[in-house]
C-alpha cells in the first residue's frame, strides 16, 4: 500500500465510528447509521393495552409527567432507570395490575414527561412522583425503582415514610452510602461524568450507540438483553429534544445525592425493603448498602443476571417482586 492510500486511509478511521457488532462507518453517515426509528404511538398504545395499561399525564411539582395506570386495589408505584422508560414494566404491570393499582411514571426528562433544565437531584425526582401519587389520590403505596429508579424510590421513602407500605430496590446503588465511590468508581467512570455540550453534540444522531454500551456491556449475555424492539423505542425516546441533556443530568446529580442521601441513612426505614440485585452486576454491594439504611432488608441475588433484571431474569424477578409486592406483610 503507497503512502498516499496510507494516509487516506488513516484519515478515515480517524473521522469514522463505531457501530453495531465492531462495524466501523465513516463520520458522516454516523447519524444516518444509528438514527433512531421513530415512535409508533399507536403500537405502543396497543402494546399498552395488551397489558391492561392506559397513558395520561399529569402535571404536578410544576413538571408534566406522562405516567402509565393500570388495575385497582393497593397502589404500586414503578420507577425505571436510564436508558429506559416506563415501558420496562410492561411485563410485570401485566401480572401486577390483576390485583393493584399500578402507575408507571416517565421520571422527569424521560420519555414523553417535561425535560426541565433543573431538577434532577433524586430527592427533587421524589418530590415528583409524590405529588403525582397525590393527585390521584393516592395516601400511601409500595415504592419499587431500578437504577436510577431506585435511588428516586430510596428518596420517596425517606422523606414519606409513613406513606411507603413496602419497597424494593433493583440492582444500582446508593449514592453517599458506604464506600460508595468504590462502586462507581470502579467502572465505566466516563459516564458519570460526560455531560456538557460537547457530549451531547457527540451523541446527538448517535444515540443508539451511545445506549449500546449500557445495553451490551451491563447485561450478563448482551444477546440476551434489552430486546431490539425496546432499543429502538428507547434510543428514539431519549433522541427527542431534551432527552440526552436531561439524562446526563441525572449522573450530574450524584454529588448532591450523596449529600443528600447521607442525611437521609440517618433515619433507618422500617417498612420492608426487597433488594434485587444482578450476580454479574451489583451482587452484594447494594445489599450491603440497603442494611445500612433499613431495618427489615430482603436480599436475592439474580443467579446468572446481569443489570437488566427485568429482560435479563424475567422469570425470576416477576415472581420475585409479585411475592413481595402482593404477601401481607
């Protein structure tokens, strides 16, 4: 090969990315690559339905949330984590909302909810799905948050606790509990940090690839993970105007979680607290974190799972979280 080729070759690498399984394309038909598909609304109202859930909103704490309602009986609130929105429970709001209320939010900045410059310190995210819980009448719930969903669900009940019947914690962790930098530290600490605008002008058309990491590498057996339907459902939810920003902030947050949190461990819960937790994610560090912060702990460790437990494990976390959610005590 001359030299010339040599260096043209080069150059294109360099302004090439990545995508898909190792495939490299040039830069300028990355976002072409990876443009997200759009939303069906009517698919994912009949997807919606097949479950027995119906989508409202409800504009509450100054933020519109869109939240999926399904069932009556006692209520069970549902909070996902990033990279995902409500539509992570379908699955169990089929099975749980033959019994329960069930409402499933879109946290602020996520899915079809309001994507508000500020706000996204968890204990303010808390604030939210309260007041949402309120306005339907609802005087008191069982709380249950993945990821980022469960540092939300943490705070609701630290701050409500007389109105938290039950909660349950699915593989993350605590910010500001324990040796808590130890758990994030120890991996991936690039994105934890990478907001601003030259992340988002990095990501912008590039959001599927930029989820991919989390999808693949978090899961057990990235062939076995978020299935392709919901990645894009979910790369083209976040790609809407606000969604990246809005999800960088929630890692931006950390510090003043952890403030926050702090203050809050002082206080140990007393309703019943389930942890579900991923063998190959955060196994026993946030078990360890929940004894520290709660009286009555339920720990399971997901044999063979990863963090995604609800695609990963399905027939072992629904199950796992009907017992909890529907025993009498």
């Amino acid at each position: 090969m001359n030299k010339a080729w040599m260096i043209a070759l080069t150059a294109w690498v360099l302004s090439a990315c990545a995508h898909g399984e190792g495939t490299v394309v040039p830069a300028a038909r990355c976002a072409d690559a990876s443009a997200s598909v759009p939303i069906d609304s009517k698919d994912e109202a009949a997807r919606e339905a097949a479950v027995g859930a119906v989508s409202r909103f409800g504009t509450v704490n100054g933020v519109k949330l869109h939240y999926l309602y399904a069932g009556s009986g006692p209520a069970v609130i549902l909070l996902h984590g990033y990279a995902e929105t409500s539509r992570m429970w379908l699955p169990l709001i089929a099975e749980l909302g033959k019994t329960n209320t069930v409402i499933a939010p879109d946290l602020r900045g996520a899915g079809l909810s309001d994507k508000p410059e500020s706000g996204y310190d968890k204990k303010s995210m808390a604030v939210d799905v309260h007041a949402l819980a309120l306005s339907l009448g609802l005087k008191s719930a069982k709380v249950v948050g993945h990821d980022i969903g469960l540092m939300v669900a943490y705070a609701y009940a630290a701050q409500y606790p007389s109105e938290v019947e039950k909660i349950a914690l699915m593989d993350a962790f605590l910010p500001g509990i324990g040796n808590w930098k130890d758990v994030w530290l120890m991996r991936d600490l690039w994105h934890f940090h990478f907001h601003g605008q030259t992340p988002l002008q990095l990501v912008a058309g590039r959001e599927r690839i930029y989820f991919e990491h989390f999808w693949n590498d978090f899961a057990a057996d990235k062939t076995h993970s978020v299935p392709e339907a919901d990645r894009q459902f979910y790369a083209a939810s976040y790609a809407q105007p606000g969604g990246m920003r809005a999800g960088f902030e929630y890692f931006k947050a950390f510090a003043q979680d952890a403030r926050d949190f702090e203050g809050f461990s002082a206080n140990n819960l007393k309703m019943p607290m389930l942890v579900l937790t991923g063998e190959r994610a955060s196994g026993p560090v946030l078990i360890e974190q929940a004894r520290a912060v709660a009286i009555d702990v339920r720990p399971t460790i997901v044999k063979g799972s990863g963090h995604w437990l609800m695609e990963e494990a399905t027939d072992q976390v629904v199950p796992a979280l009907l017992a909890f959610l529907t025993s009498p005590s």
